[in-house]
C-alpha cells in the first residue's frame, strides 16, 4: 500500500474538502441550464469558492508558504523558498456545461535562486473520486497503486491527447497543421477539455502523449511531476526545457516523446513528410 507523506495528506484533505463542495455546485449547475440568467457566474463563484477552501486549508498546516493561485494570483510567503500551486477548477467549460470531467490541482513548488522544480502533486477528479499523486523521486500513485506511463512504441497504435485553441487564442492555422499530421499517424486524438486530467491520464498510461500551447502555469504543474515520476518524459513542443514556465507542453511516454516531436516540428515547419 502506498504509504502518503504530511504534505500528501495535506492536500488532499484541502482538495476533499473543496471537492466535496464542487459536486454539489455541479448538480445547481445542471438545474441552471435551463434558466435565463444561465450558470456563468454561479460556475465563476464555485471556482473561488473552491480556491478559498483549499488555501485556507493549505494556510493552517504550512503558514509560511507562499501561493500561485488561479483566481488569487502571487501571494509571497514567509519561507521565502516554497508555494503552493493551485487550480481550484480545472476544466471550468466542462463544469460550465454540467459535464463531470474537471479537477482540482495542486502542486508544491520550491526555488532555489533562480530555479525552481515542482516537488510534490495532487490531481484530483471529484466525479470519479480518483486521486494522482506524487513527490519527487517517491513514483506517482492512483489512489493506492503505483502509476506507469504507457509502454506502447508505435505512434500508430498511439492515442495522443491535446487542447484545441478555440475563440481569444492564436494559433489556429499551427494546430491544424499539427492536428492533420497527427490524424495521419497515429490510432485517435482525445479532446477532453482538462489539462491536469490530460496530463494525469498520461502518467496513468491511459494517454500515450500529450501537447498543448497557452498553458498555465497551474494548469501543468502537477501534472508534470505526475508525469516524471511516472517514468515519462516532459518538454516544451519544440524541444525546449521549461514547460513549467513556457506553458508550451509536449508530454509522452519515453518511446513515443522522441516521433511525436519530429511530427509536431514537422507540422510547424510545413515540411508533411511521407507518413
């Protein structure tokens, strides 16, 4: 069984807690539908409702951690060396839409001069009470059983998860570039609308691969612990090392990284290479 540090159960109890509250938010949400003001603003409410539990529930047990908070933004703590990193909603549009397929995410983030690595993570999924996470060099666990990444070797049999830039976000014409290149060469593209879960499900082997622009520096940062500590490997789409801060995420299981970025600079290029 696997065994879960302080910090773990630090936050999970925070994510539980702001859960719980989340699942009944989604039931109004569903009834909202139907009405004429509509559920924008009750959804904008339940996600800082939710980020204010998890950090009130997060201040007791460390006071001296700083945050990075979704709808808070930088709050500096008195330790000056580790914060909390927190998307309260991720997957606002699904819960928008009364679809069960958001998280709640929280990482532990800790600087050291100028660099900084992500050192603990929690995804957790309310609707289906599953829970990922990890510490740095302890593995990355669902529920109580240890996770591992894919083991799959041919992009053809490969179901590779992406976000789709849609209204406010550039890039359209890059995507559908990469996007065509992608449906030529490998078994199903999953859109499902949740980075932290996207990136949770890789970790988990239910994805193959990953990528993404425009990404948040909350929406990634457990998930990219989860990732490694899973046995994957995590870089910028175009090779570079700062995913964390670039917000540009290419994430694959270690045999599939390596084709996945020559398709990917394939498609930016322009250069469609026989598949």
């Amino acid at each position: 069984m696997a065994v879960k540090s302080a910090i773990i159960n630090v936050m999970e109890r925070a994510a539980r807690k702001a859960a719980r509250g989340l699942l009944r938010d989604l039931g109004e949400v569903g009834q909202l539908q139907v009405s004429q003001k509509g559920p924008a603003n009750f959804v904008s409410a339940a996600d800082v409702r939710a980020e204010k539990t998890i950090r009130m529930e997060l201040a007791k047990a460390r006071p001296d951690f700083g945050f990075l908070l979704e709808e808070g933004g930088e709050v500096a703590g008195k330790d000056g060396e580790h914060r909390w990193v927190v998307d309260p909603l991720d997957g606002t549009t699904n819960f928008l839409h009364s679809v069960p397929h958001f998280a709640i995410s929280i990482a532990v983030e800790k600087r050291t001069g100028a660099t900084s690595e992500i050192i603990a993570a929690l995804v957790l999924d309310p609707a289906r009470d599953e829970m990922f996470w990890a510490e740095k060099g302890q593995g990355a666990f669902l529920n109580e059983h240890r996770m591992r990444v894919s083991s799959r070797t041919r992009l053809s049999d490969s179901l590779i998860a992406t976000g789709i830039p849609t209204q406010g976000r550039s890039d359209h014409g890059l995507f559908l570039r990469r996007l065509g290149r992608l449906m030529e060469n490998v078994a199903s593209i999953h859109r499902a609308g949740a980075a932290a879960l996207d990136l949770a499900w890789l970790a988990a082997g239910r994805h193959d691969g990953f990528f993404e622009l425009g990404l948040f520096r909350w929406d990634v940062a457990a998930g990219i612990l989860l990732i490694r500590e899973a046995g994957g490997f995590v870089t910028e789409i175009d090779g570079g090392t700062d995913p964390l801060g670039s917000g540009s995420i290419l994430a694959a299981n270690p045999h599939l990284h390596g084709p996945l970025s020559e398709l990917l600079a394939e498609a930016a290029s322009g250069t469609l290479l026989p598949s």
